[in-house]
C-alpha cells in the first residue's frame, strides 16, 4: 500500500494537488502481478509512457509527434492538442 | 511544450486536452495607450469571458464563455506587451489579444505565442528537448544503455495526476479492465473532497492507472456505504490479463 500511495503522492505534487487521502480499510497488493509504475522496463514505458517535451517553434504538434514516433518506433503516438475521435 | 502521449497512454489525452492552459504571449498593440488604460482592460479581461471563436477554427463559430484564471502583464516595451495567461481550455489567445484591441481602441494582434502549461505538465525540469531525446534513443540503441532514455519517458499515470483519484483493491482491478464499474468494497482509499459527477482517476495499490470515470458518490458517500456503485467506469487504460480476475465461487 505505502510504495502505491507514495507514487501517488509524488502524483499529487506533480499536479500541485492538495488533498488529503482517506484510507477506508487495510489492503495489500500481490507482488505476483503488476508492477509499480517506476519500476518499468523502457519497453513497458514506451507502453504506457509521456514526454514533457519542450516543442521547438518551426514545426507543427502533428509534425513533432509523428518524428518521436518514428524515433522511439512506437506504433501510436498522441499530443494534447488532440481530441480523440468519440 | 507539448506533452506527447505514447502508445495505451493515449487514451488519457482527453483529459490533458479538458484541462487548464498557460501560455506566454507577445502582444503588439497598434498606437501607444496610457499604462492605467492598458492594465485596466486587462482586468476586464479575467475571470469569465465571452469568446466567438476565430473564422479559421476547428469549433462552431458560437459566442461561447471562457474562464481567464490569470492575466498578467510581465514587461512592457511599446509597442509590445508580454503576457501570461492561464485560462480554461479552448481559449483562442489570438483572438483574446484581438478583443482587448478592440476594447482599447488602438488594436493589437498576437506577435508571438509559447504554450507553458497544460494541466498538471509545466515548463520545469520535466521538459525534454528533441535533441536531448535523439540523443537518449542514440545512446538506448546503439550503447545499450537504457537510463537516459528512461529518466526522459514519464510514466503515463502523470497524465491524469491533476484527476481526484481512488484506489481499488486487486480483486477489483480485473473486472474493471472489462469495463465494469468500481464497487464500493472494492475502494481501499479515496481523495477527500470528491463530488458526485467529478472526473476521477482509479489506481491500483501499486500506483498503477487502470481506468478513468465518473465518481457516482461523494467521498463522505463512498465512507459510510457498504455497498453500491462508487465510480462508472469510463475509459479503460490498463492492458487485461494484468491483473487475475476473481476466482469463481
């Protein structure tokens, strides 16, 4: 439970978000399945991953994602400009 | 900067694209104004707007409200003005530089613009630049040597770190990858303050993101119920098969 709720803490302070957890009842997690988010492999990263990138001016959004794409040769690639499709 | 979003973490752009925007703009005003004139209009311009989106635009041309959290003037050389705006998503910066133009008398126009914040994700030491990025997959692909490339993907959970968030035990985490909703007993902790409707996050107890969805009860609610239906699940993130599902009785 601790190493979770650290994460997502740690989660919390990213956003700048200031509230308090409530905890309703004692759980544990087997260690036989999942696994703690930074604890990825760069394969599981480029699974379920984002880059903070700093966007060079020239080229458009579209245009930068589909170079990180390429580069990193995973098959989906999305930035926030984005709306998916409903 | 552009947060971009890699393979399954796709799925929790919506909630990037649904949050609030920073931006630095310069704005070039087309004849001097006195400076009390200026920073007056741009007190009228915080808090709720009205916006018809531009003529070129991806949206119905409609008279729509926008919430300006923040406009604040940092320097000011005639004939330009530097701004920071915080504000609601879907805000044209052009055409609210455009509007306070109008409203001064003289006209402006947006010279130049730089997104510094999208939801939780901001300029800081997060940041990675293309060139640092081709650089990592260089040393990832031709070294071996994974570590900078790791330090610069970020795990996608950080994606929905701004969401109030809910933590679901192992046994519920399966059942949810098949789109079920999360039940009560199957909360193991919550964020105080959640409100009926909220957009919320679930995780499981590693820290893991399994799906997004709508609370159905207040925190207070989810406390003192035994049992019942705490959030509707909207959008599966997590991949099946991860977790086991619960074995039959």
């Amino acid at each position: 439970m601790s190493e979770g709720l650290n994460f997502l803490e740690k989660l919390d302070g990213f956003a700048g978000i200031d509230r308090r957890w409530i905890q309703i009842k004692e759980a544990e997690t087997s260690p036989n399945y999942g696994k703690h988010p930074e604890e990825r492999t760069i394969n599981e990263l480029m699974k379920l991953g984002v880059i903070n990138l700093d966007k060079p001016p020239g080229p458009t959004s579209h245009e930068v994602t589909s170079w990180i794409k390429k580069m990193l040769g995973v098959g989906k690639a999305g930035h926030a400009g984005t709306l998916e499709p409903a | 900067m552009l947060p971009v979003a890699l393979e399954n973490a796709s799925k929790m752009l919506k909630y990037l694209t649904l949050s609030t925007k920073a931006y630095i703009t310069v704005m070039q005003l087309h004849k001097k104004v006195d400076k009390g004139r200026l920073m007056e209009v741009i007190k009228e311009f915080t808090g709720r707007i009205y916006q018809k989106p531009p003529v070129r635009s991806s949206v119905k041309r409609a008279l729509r409200t926008k919430t300006i959290y923040e406009l604040e003037v940092l320097e000011i050389n005639y004939p330009c003005v530097l701004l920071k705006i915080t504000c609601e998503h879907g805000t044209y910066v052009r055409k609210l530089i455009h509007d306070i133009g109008e409203v001064l008398g003289v006209g402006a126009h947006m010279r130049e613009l730089r997104r510094v914040r999208t939801g939780p994700f901001k300029e800081d030491k997060s940041l990675v630049t293309m060139h640092q990025l081709s650089e990592a997959v260089y040393i990832y692909k031709e070294l071996n040597d994974e570590s900078t490339l790791k330090k610069y993907i970020m795990p996608g959970e950080y994606m929905v770190s701004h969401l109030p968030k809910i933590v679901a035990t192992d046994s519920a985490v399966a059942s949810i990858t098949y789109g079920a909703d999360l039940a009560i007993p199957g909360v193991v902790a919550l964020h105080e303050k959640i409100r009926k409707g909220d957009d919320v996050a679930i995780f499981t107890l590693k820290g893991e993101i399994v799906a997004t969805g709508i609370a159905q009860k207040h925190t207070e609610e989810v406390l003192e119920s035994k049992k019942g239906i705490a959030v509707k699940t909207k959008r599966v993130i997590m991949e099946r098969k991860i977790y086991p599902r619960k074995t039959r009785i």
